[in-house]
C-alpha cells in the first residue's frame, strides 16, 4: 500500500491534521503500517502539489488541517474499488484497504471486503489454469535440448502459478472470515492526538 492512498482514504472521513493522519495510518491497519512521521508529511505536501488534497483552515491551537479535493475524493474511491498502488503486492493491498475501510465510519467495509473475494476469485481462476497444466517429461540422458529448455520454463511457470492458486485460496479465507463476522463494530470516528514536538507544517500549496 503506498502512504499515499492511505493518507486519502483516511480524509474521507473529513479534514484532518498531519499528526493525526500520521497516528491513524498505523491505528487503522492494526499496526501493520507505521511509516516516518516526516514521510507522512512529505507525502502531504506532494499531494497538495497534485492538487489532491487542499488547505481547511487549522485547529485552535494552530494545526494545519487538510481536506479531499474533487481529484483527492475520486482517487480515494478508486483504490477503495481495488485500484492497487503501482507495482504493490496484491495481498498486501487487499489486508490494508479491507482493514481502513473496516475502521472508517462512512465506508461499507463489507462491501469492500466482497468486492476483494471477487477480485481474488477471478486471480486463483486465472492461476488455476496454468498450475494445472501436465508436467513436461525430464531430460533423457542429461542432454538438454531446446525442448527440453522449453519445458522447464513451462514447469518453472506451472510452479509459479500453483503459488499463486495457495495465495488466492490464503486471501479468500481470510476475506471470507471477514465477511462473515460482525465487523459494523470495528468502526470509530477520527482521533485528535496532539503531537507531543516536532515542525508543523505548512498547508498545501494553493498556487
């Protein structure tokens, strides 16, 4: 998952201030995901270079407060709708995106959740097509051929896909143990942890 996305789906829950981003990132993935407090606020300003996310005034003691543009909104519900961060691993997408979307209180996470088990159905499908395919026969007499090159790349390929086919059908439980728990409960509202030192950064650009 890139910090990016994440720091978008967490303003969908409406204008927040970077430390507070910073905190939630790590609060509602379970801990899975704890980045550089000055990577969070990199990440902030570039995505206020890209026009994604905008100044929203600031706290009462002064803290900057970033809310979604109209780009920042559809960009967060492209990845919410399985929109993978470039070159990311799947399944680390799918855990992270299922488990925000869990804990924000305006997103069907569920829903979220069964768009993945269809998403990773159609992957083993796909897999399952080639890890099936027969074993090519081994090389008579150590001589390798070109045929036989041929056929332990499609053996090599055949392998690969059977792992692909163990990861879909790990993804699939898990997503499907979540779909069958009451996870309405795991959402709750924005938390506004003050930080304790460290720069205050300005808002986004707006030139």
């Amino acid at each position: 998952m890139a910090v990016r996305d994440a720091l978008l789906a967490l303003l969908t829950a409406g204008p927040a201030y970077g430390f507070q981003l910073h905190n939630g990132l790590e609060a509602r993935t379970g801990g899975r995901r704890q980045v550089n407090v000055g990577q969070t606020y990199a990440t902030l300003e570039r995505l206020g270079k890209q026009r994604l996310i905008e100044p929203a005034g600031e706290t009462d003691d002064g803290l900057p407060l970033y809310r979604l543009t109209a780009r920042g909104t559809a960009a967060a519900t492209a990845w919410f709708d399985g929109a993978d961060a470039s070159g990311a691993d799947p399944w680390d997408e799918t855990v992270d995106r299922v488990l925000i979307a869990l804990s924000l209180p305006d997103v069907d996470g569920l829903a979220v959740a069964r768009a993945e088990i269809a998403r990773w159905r159609v992957r083993r499908d796909d897999a399952s097509t080639v890890s099936s395919s027969s074993e090519p026969a081994a090389p008579a007499d150590g001589v390798e051929t070109e045929a036989d090159v041929r056929g332990a790349e499609s053996e090599l390929a055949r392998l690969a896909a059977a792992a692909e086919v163990a990861v879909a059908d790990a993804a699939l439980g898990w997503l499907e143990g979540v779909a069958a728990a009451s996870a309405e409960r795991l959402a709750f509202a924005p938390r506004a942890t003050r930080p304790k030192r460290g720069r205050r950064p300005s808002p986004p650009a707006t030139d």
